[in-house]
C-alpha cells in the first residue's frame, strides 16, 4: 500500500508539518501505516539507522493516547525502538529530537477542536517540509492483516503497551530557558497563567517561576478547550479581561493546545496579535533576517528595524525555508513568526556567553519572556510596547465548515495571472465595500492591496475544512470592520 493513496482513502491529509484528520478517520491502522512510511522515508534519506530510537510524544486530547499507542507499536514493529517523552509541547519534542539527532512524531491536533487530531514528524534536523511530505506519500508499506479489525482498530491482546514515560524531553526544554537568561530576571512580576488543556502549562510555570516571576494558575481544564491564538474565542476575550480588571497582572500567559502557539494578553487583558508580538520579539533579540508569511502585518517593513525581510507562504515549513534563505546569506541572528504568535530560531542566540540552540520551529516559551523583558528594559508596560510600533492593525477570523474545493473555485476568478482581469474582478466582489484594488498577491491565497492603503487577503486552511480572512488597517475598529464585511460577502458563496 502506498501512503498517499492511503491519504485519499482515508481523508487523513498533511496539513502543517504533518497528517491531520477527524478522530474517526484516524484509526490504529491509518496511524501505524504513516508512522511506517514516516519512518521508511527517515531511513530512505538516511537519518534512521538500523534499530535507532525514536521519541513519540503528545497532547492532552481525548483520542492522543490510542493514536500514540499505534505510532509506538509501528515503530516497534518495523525494529525501532519507540522513547516515550510523554505529554510535553511540540517544540520540547523537536528540541530533544534536534540535540540527541532522532526522528520524533507528536500526537496533536494543534489548536482545532477535539473531534480532530493528527501526526507531526520531525527528522532529527528539525520538522519536515513540503519536499519531505512528498517522499513520505510515495513509500509502500505492508499492514499485517491479522493486526487490525475490519474498522481499523488494533486486535485486542495484539496492542503492545506504551513504554514508560521518560521526562528527558521535558527536563531537557525547561532547562534550555533557566540556563539561557538570568536567574531572576522576571523578578518583582506577577502573571496570570491561562493553563486550561494546553500540554505547555506545566513547563510555562515552572519557567516562569524559576525566572522569578510570581505565577499565578488560572483556568486549568481536564477537558480539552480549542483554543486558537490566531482566531481567539469571544470567551478566552472576556476571561483576559475578567483577569486584568483585578489588577493583579502585568501580563497574561498561554498557549494553545500543543504548546507551539504563544498567546501573550498585556495589563489590560487584551491578548496581543502573533504577528506584533514577533515584531517586537525580532527586535529585542536584534535580528537582521526575518523570515514570515505574506498574511502577517506590515508594520515589519515600516519599523525599518530589519536588514532583511523575507515573505513566505503561509505555514511553518515555508518559514523555515525563508529562514535558511536568509542564513545562506550570512545574516546572523536569524528569526521567523508567524501570525498565530509560533516564533522561530535558525541560528544559535547569544547573550552574555549564554548560547540558546537554534530551535527551527514554532516555540511558545521564548515569547512570553522576551517580551517581558524588552518592556522592563525600555520602562514599559505590554500595551505601552505594542504601542510603539507603526499603526498598523490587523484583525483575521474564518468560516468553519468551508469546504476547501468551494474555496478554491470561488477564488480562482481573482489569480488568473492577468492582472486586468484580476482587478476587475476583485473590484466587483469588494470595490463597495473598500474601493480600487492596486495590487493582487497570490503568493498564498488572494491578498488584496487597495489603493487606500488597506489589504484584505483571503486564503482557505491547510489544517481545517475552513476559509480564512485576514485584514489589515490604520485602525483596530477598521481592522475588525473589514473582516466583518469580507466574512459576509464570503459566507455568500455557500449559497
């Protein structure tokens, strides 16, 4: 059987850095078979050797357990040997996978709701791009028949238990921060730390307070919550605000389910844009190459902060390539973001004979830190800082349920590569509403300039049955107002 006629079959697609699909459709057999093609595509390429190890790891939802469970037995089977590092964020696992040089692969489904999940793989140089996805479809695999029901689950009594959990993971990544800045620098701080289900709360905390910081624990949840950083729910707004208005906190703290997302809210309870935050996160680390997606604010270019800008794609495999573009050219330190707040490192950070590892993947840790220290450096409070950078506003949200051929249909019309045309037809779906259209990007999606100065970019998901709109202006109330319109005229094309 090959892989990518399984991904047909199955409706268990790559999203980001992996396979991603309903929890119904992600049975023991389709896990253990990607699992074997991840696995023959590591040896294929050479960075899997004879009887090596493996690290597994996951989240906190519901189905994580079974889903580990047939990725470990697959490793097993195929005569490696699994290490189970429990459940820890995503960025803990490619960090220890990155320092020992072992493939790894999270159970997760990110931020989107419970009734989904997925597969990350990492090779042990970081996560797999689009390139790596492609030899991953193309190997054939062979299931033992007599290993799985007629619906896909594992025989009962046929389930080999998961090895027992080692901390080396998790011990190694909060280690990799309370060696990195100084001990107490976060001293005299009080923050509130939103947990509920994500798998980065213990190491959030333990971080936190181990820089000084006082931390209180707020919201923790035994059910899993969807929290998403970059389209955040109504109910996690009124929390931060509920929280702020104590007036206890210098800053809120989170993340979203896996840990890889940063959801940063200042003293006012208002949670900070992913894209601001790498912003400011770039500038304090003194970056002189930063690498992001076309949908992320353009307050980046206007700041004039930055030597080298490079826009990518949507997605963190298209990051980590604009990165190793960027460090080919010999700029050092080089970082990238994305707009739901992942912040990453493509070369080594050094303060003070202090070196932090390049970590070439979405992180949440090293966000909430450095932001608190550049606004204590600069006598700031967090909405003071955000505050600094160049007017600019973004605002994004999504139909759900959107299905991604409807997306790509109703797109097509304004990406037809005759600029013209383009225009035109852009201009008769939103010219009411935002005027003349001076430029169409299609580098991923359809991004509209208007001759206003404002942009609307429309762009289905890679991870989710949804199309998303992001918007950006010279006000917050214009941001938030444009995407409303542009969500209804969107909602349109169900009809």
């Amino acid at each position: 059987m090959q892989i990518g006629d399984l991904m047909r079959e199955s409706g268990v697609q790559f999203g980001t850095s992996g396979a991603r699909g309903r929890v119904v459709d992600m049975t023991d057999r389709v896990c253990y078979a990607y699992t074997l093609g991840f696995l023959g595509y590591c040896a294929e390429i050479g960075v899997l050797p004879a009887g090596g190890q493996v690290a597994l790891a996951g989240d906190y939802r519901p189905s994580t357990g079974r889903i580990l469970q047939a990725c470990a037995q697959a490793v097993a089977d195929a005569g490696y040997r699994p290490r189970h590092l429990g459940r820890i964020p995503s960025p803990a696992l490619a960090a220890f996978g990155l320092a020992l040089g072992l493939p790894s692969l999270m159970v997760t489904g990110s931020h989107i709701p419970d009734d989904r999940n997925g597969i990350k793989f990492n090779l042990p140089s970081g996560e797999i791009l689009k390139a790596d996805e492609d030899g991953i479809r193309a190997q054939r695999v062979e299931l033992p028949a007599s290993l799985f029901t007629p619906d896909g689950a594992l025989v009962p009594g046929t389930a080999r238990p998961l090895p027992p959990e080692d901390p080396a993971g998790y011990r190694a990544y909060v280690a990799r921060y309370l060696d990195f800045f100084p001990a107490g620098c976060l001293a005299g701080l009080t923050i509130g730390l939103y947990e509920h289900s994500s798998v980065a709360r213990e190491a959030l905390y333990e971080v936190l307070t181990g820089l000084g910081a006082e931390v209180e624990r707020l919201g923790r949840s035994e059910v899993f919550i969807p929290v998403d950083t970059e389209a955040i729910r109504p109910e996690d707004v009124r929390l931060g605000r509920d929280w702020a208005a104590t007036g206890r906190y210098q800053a809120l703290v989170s993340a979203d389910g896996d840990g890889d997302r940063p959801l940063v809210g200042d003293e006012r309870g208002n949670w900070l844009r992913g894209d601001i935050v790498g912003i400011l996160c770039a500038r304090y680390l003194g970056a002189e190459g930063v690498a992001t997606p076309v949908s992320c604010n353009t307050a980046l270019e206007q700041t004039g902060w930055f030597p080298a800008v490079r826009r990518t794609r949507i997605g963190s495999p298209f990051v980590i390539e604009g990165m190793a573009a960027l460090k080919a050219g010999c700029l050092d330190p080089v970082v990238g973001y994305e707009a739901n707040g992942g912040f990453l490192t493509a070369t080594d950070l050094v303060r003070d004979d202090r070196r932090l590892p390049a970590l070439p993947t979405r992180d949440a840790l090293l966000v909430p830190i450095v932001l608190l220290l550049a606004a204590r450096d600069q006598g700031l409070s967090l909405s003071a800082l955000a505050s600094s950078l160049p007017p600019r506003f973004t605002a994004s949200d999504r139909l759900k349920d959107f299905p991604p051929e409807l997306s790509q249909a109703q797109l097509q019309p304004l990406m037809a590569g005759d600029g013209i045309r383009d225009r035109a037809a852009a201009e008769e779906l939103f010219g009411a509403c935002f005027g003349a259209v001076a430029a169409i990007d299609t580098t991923d999606g359809v991004r509209l300039a208007f001759a206003n100065g404002e942009i609307a970019h429309l762009r289905p998901s890679g991870n989710a049955p949804e199309l998303r709109a992001y918007t950006e202006a010279d006000s917050l109330e214009r941001a938030w107002e444009m995407n409303r319109q542009c969500l209804e005229i969107l909602a349109g094309w169900r009809e």
